[in-house]
C-alpha cells in the first residue's frame, strides 16, 4: 500500500503574472496552501513572498511597478479580500486595500497606468455586487462606487485610453449580458440584449478599441467574436458581432457572425495585448485544450500557430511586458500543474516552474482512455449529443476519461465512479494526486461527463435542466452497466463518489439505483435541494434556481428529487465530508443526510472541519480527510 501523503505533497504551481522587470509571480502551494512567489529565470529557485495560514486565491501584477495585487478569504468563507504585495524593495510589504472582512471582492484588473484598479463587490447589499474603481494607493477600502448593481456583477477589464471598463452580468452559468461602464459620466452601454439563454464570456478589449469575447449565440458551441469599436453604442446588439474564430478553431471568411460560428469544439477565450496586437486562443477539444497563437488587425486573426507544449489543459495566459512571450499554466493526467513560458512569436516553449511531486516518479502516473457508453435514450437533436455529428434516433453516447491500475487482479479491479461538480462543468484530463493515488494501489478510476456537462455543446449542457434532473443520473448507471461489462472490472466493488453537485449525483445515484454500490463518498454535497437554496449565500441563490428550479414555483420537484428524500434506499456505507465555512453548499446538507442515513442503519462517517469552506484546502486537512475515506473504502470494498 502506498502511501496517500506522499500524493497529497505533490506540489502545483500556476496563475502566473510578470512585473514590468520580467519577473514572474505565481501560487504554489509548497507550504500546505497557495502562496504568492517569485523567480526571475525558468527553473531558478523561487521566493515566497507571502506566508499565511490561509490560500491565495490569485495574483496579478501591476502593469507599471514591482508590485502586484493578490486575494485571500478566511477558512473557506469566500469573502475575498484584496491586498497590494510591494515586489521591488525586498520587504514583501502587504497593504490591505479593502478592508471589508464581510463583504466578497471580485477583481477587475490594472488599469494600463498601474494606478487604479476596478472590482466588483457586496459591501452596499450582500445579495447584489456593485462596480468600484480604487487608487492603488488607498487603503481600508477607500474606493469609488461608480455603478450600482442589482445583480451577478463582474468587471472584465480598462479600454486601452482606461476610460472604459467592461462589465458582465450573470443570470446564470449559462447566461449572460455584456456591457460598457464609462468611467466619466457613469453610464452603462447594454452590448448583448438577448433572449433565452446565450453566453457572452471572456470579454476582453482589443487594441483598436473593439471588444472580443467568447458566445454561443445563434450557435450550439462557442465561438470567438468581436463587436467592433463603431457596434460599442449598444444600438445593434449581438447582431453586430462579426465571428474571428469558429467552433472548430480555424479563423472565418465571414464578415459578421450571428451564429456563424457553429463548429464543433468549444472556443474558451481569448487573451490580447493591446500595445501590439498579440492574442493566444483556446479551444476546449473533448476535454484537452488547443491553444493558438496569432496576431490581431482589427478583428482578423493573422498568422495563427501552435504553441509546443503539453497535451492535456492549458490556461491563465499573462503576456510579458513586450509581449514578446507568455505565461501559461498548463496540466496533464501526469503531469502535476506548472507554468511555461512560450515565445509569442515562435511558439516554442520552456517549463519555468518545476513543482515537485514528491518523490514520485512521473512514469508511474496514468494516463486515462477517452472512451464513450452508450445511455438510454435517443438523440433526437443532433446538436444535443456529445459526438461530432450523430444522427436522429442513434443512442445518444456520454464521454468519459476511464483509468485502469497497472495490474488488475483476478476477478477484476474495484473502480471509483468520480462525478464532477457544476453541474455546469467538465471532467478534464488535469493532474489529481488522489486520484493517481487510487490508481497505484488497485483501484480503476472512472469519470463520466453526463449529460448538463459543458464543453459538448449548449443542448447538451441543458439536457439536464430542472425536470430533467434524474436524466443525468440515469447516465451514471449506463455508465455502471457500462463498467460491469469489462473484464478489468469487480462487478460488486462499484464505489460512487462526488463532490458539490457530484455529491448530490451520488447521493441520488445511491437512492435511485442501490444495488450498484460497495460504497459511496460524499464530499460537499447537496442533500436537499430545499434546504441548500435556502441557506447558500444570498449572492448565489438567483444563479442556483436558474439551473435547479425555483423553491417558488418547483418546490414540489426539489423535493422529490431531493435524496434526504429518499434516504432510505441508500444500502451501501457512505463516508461524508464537508467544511463548516462553506458558503456554497452549507455544512446542513452533510448534517442532515449523515444523520438520516445512520438512523436507517447504514453504516456512515462523518468529518466535518472547521476551518474549511467549498472543498478542503489545507494540506494537513487534506491528509486526514483523504487516509479517512482511504481507510473507509478500504475497509468496507
């Protein structure tokens, strides 16, 4: 038996920035939790630049100084606060620029003089955010209200002449409206009005004053956009948008969009710099990323090439200050995270970072197998199957990454089905030490994107939509009816695990269809659909109904899809496990579902720790969460 704290010491460095100097800032969570630290050369020794007990959540460099800003919550609450890291005098001073230990902090970026910054915040109501504009050099959170809200508010960044800041708003994961906030006069342009549900994401300000992003509108997939500067006035909405990149990567001959981007693959977003023109695109290619290189000229992409690295999930791209390179942050089923910096131009590549994994020979990690299962219904939507091009009537097939030990055991192996949360969100091949943990000491790993996952295409994300909910854990057992048919697999060691909505999945998965589990493992999970809605944060509570239904109008369903409602099917041992500051999915969900499980005599553990929020951080905390499930699952499959 290996040991499971050795994997949890594997180290990850990512979300870089470069000061003016060159030198790169990045989090790494060497110390138990991620850090701000420094390194001026690719591979050098690296500085900590800051030393807390709690995690950074980012950090972003100015544009102008040797200092960066960075945010940090407390135990998991999520109530970011932002503060200022001064890199240039070798103090590390730290300046608490907010101040508002109550209230949530979103970044909104530099301005290009480094002076000012933007964010959105809750102070002025806790259920709503508003836009703020602070001098660098304020503290206490002396900052100007420019715009209030009354909703899901984020700032996407300064115009080029810094006398603009975009802003979206969220209705839900699945929707949102774009708009321009001018700084002076304080008024707000409406880019996007739109009906039904459209993304308008990863907006970004090109260098000629236009306005790129990525959108699904009039398209099943994401396509990269631009409103040109002359569209910015709002007056002819989406329909201005002329299409830079199609849903297949590749830049269009067509000179406005309007849902001419209809490709395949998802286009995730684009970062620009606005002196020279310089972008890097992404396409999210069946879970793996594809990052493209290029120039833009006033909406068209030139020269477009393929950065040398990696393939497995690429993100979080900071030009350097010529943009003659970048930094990204790339991971691999294994290969744990680190940043690369990449010539802008040549598109070759060089690992700057090298986070360790912890004495573990990289070789011996796993590299999953995509594979697809067929569920149980038929597509009759072609765009809502998860295939390149199925046809009406065929069975709609569901993706999943699928991990088998080196050496599988007479009988079979035991295999964990691992759901991921979101449910807006999708399983990708990125480093996960418990789970290349499970997979050195026997057990096969399985994780299905079922349907209501992203990166498949819009009707494929709503399948699962509010009265469609068991849809999607219907896709769970074709996937254990899937796995019974493999000979590498115990047929009677089927563990389901899952974390957020994955824990609901599970939780639902264990009442709906008992006989399929040794075991299930809930970490943050929803039991109750009622109760959660009632008690997630306030700021949250609109975007969480847009997806799972209404307590006004679907209270009825919630209940009854609700496995607090049902706990009595539940046969297998379940380990439950949550943090008593999450703000997300609230530590009642565990309460409640331990206790009814155990009163129907199933055999439950329960940890609860007090200094943890939405998942657990710590790596002290994350050592004796995970020897707990470990011993669990080793003792009852």
């Amino acid at each position: 038996m290996r040991d499971i704290e050795r994997y949890l010491n594997v180290r990850s460095a990512y979300g870089a920035s470069f000061t003016p100097k060159g030198t790169l800032a990045f989090l790494l969570n060497a110390t138990g939790v991620p850090q701000v630290w420094t390194l001026g050369a690719a591979e050098e020794w690296p500085e900590q630049r800051t030393f807390y007990d709690e995690s950074v959540g980012f950090v972003d460099c100015s544009p102008t100084r040797e200092e960066c800003v960075f945010g940090m919550d407390e135990g998991g609450n999520e109530r970011t606060q932002l503060h200022r890291l001064d890199l240039g005098d070798g103090r590390d001073a730290v300046t608490n620029l907010t101040a508002h230990p109550d209230a949530k902090h979103r970044w909104g970026g530099w301005s290009h003089g480094g002076d000012r910054f933007a964010f959105t915040s809750n102070r002025r109501d806790e259920s709503v955010f508003d836009v703020y504009v602070q001098d660098r050099a304020a503290t206490g959170g002396e900052a100007d209200l420019i715009y209030e809200g009354d909703g899901w508010l984020t700032v996407g960044g300064w115009s080029p002449d810094d006398g603009r800041l975009l802003v979206s708003e969220a209705y839900s994961n699945f929707d949102q409206d774009l708009y321009v906030l001018d700084l002076d006069s304080g008024e707000l342009t409406h880019l996007t009005p739109h009906e039904g549900t459209v993304r308008f994401q990863s907006a970004t300000w090109g260098p000629e004053g236009g306005v790129y992003l990525s959108t699904d509108y009039g398209s099943d997939t994401l396509w990269l956009a631009r409103f040109p500067p002359d569209a910015l006035d709002g007056d002819r909405g989406p329909d201005a948008l002329e299409t830079v990149v199609d849903g297949r990567g590749r830049p269009s001959d067509a000179e406005s969009g309007g849902g001419s981007g209809g490709g395949n693959w998802n286009v995730g977003g684009v970062a620009v710099d606005h002196d020279t023109g310089r972008a890097v695109y992404s396409r999210n290619v069946d879970g793996y990323t594809e990052l493209s290189a290029c120039e833009l000229d006033s909406g068209e992409v030139v020269d477009p090439r393929t950065p040398d690295l990696p393939k497995g999930v690429a993100g979080g791209v900071a030009f350097d200050d010529d943009a003659d390179s970048f930094a990204v942050t790339v991971t691999a089923s294994t290969e744990n995270a680190n940043v690369y910096r990449v010539d802008a131009a040549a598109g070759g590549s060089e690992r700057w970072t090298r986070a360790s994994t912890a004495g573990i020979p990289p070789e011996t990690f796993v590299e999953p197998t995509l594979v697809r299962y067929g569920t149980f219904d038929a597509v009759e939507d072609p765009s809502a199957g998860s295939r390149t091009s199925p046809s009406p009537g065929d069975r709609r097939e569901i993706p999943a990454f699928f991990s088998l030990p080196d050496e599988v055991p007479e009988g079979g192996a035991p295999v964990i089905v691992d759901i991921h949360g979101g449910p807006e969100s999708q399983r990708r091949p990125s480093f996960n030490p418990l789970k290349q943990y499970f997979l050195a000491n026997g057990y096969a790993v399985f994780e299905p994107n079922v349907r209501g996952s992203t990166g498949y295409g819009k009707a494929y994300t709503h399948l699962d939509d509010v009265e469609k909910r068991m849809d999607a854990v219907a896709d769970v057992e074709a996937g254990v009816e899937w796995l019974r048919g493999r000979e590498a697999i115990d047929p009677d060691r089927i563990i389901a695990y899952g974390g957020s909505y994955g824990g609901f999945m599970i939780l639902a998965a264990m009442t709906e269809y008992p006989d399929l589990w040794a075991a299930g493992v809930d970490v943050v999970g929803i039991a109750n659909f009622v109760t959660f809605l009632e008690n997630t944060g306030p700021w949250r509570r609109e975007l969480r109904e847009a997806e799972y239904g209404s307590l006004d109008q679907d209270r009825e369903f919630l209940e009854s899809v609700s496995p607090i409602n049902n706990v009595e099917r539940i046969d297998a041992p379940l380990f439950v496990l949550h943090g008593a500051n999450d703000p997300r999915v609230p530590v009642g969900e565990a309460e409640q579902i331990a206790e009814r499980a155990s009163e129907q005599g199933v055999p439950v553990e329960k940890l609860v720790f007090d200094d943890e929020g939405h998942g657990i951080s710590k790596r002290e905390n994350r050592i004796e969460a995970y020897s707990r499930i470990v011993e669990f699952l080793d003792g009852h499959v």
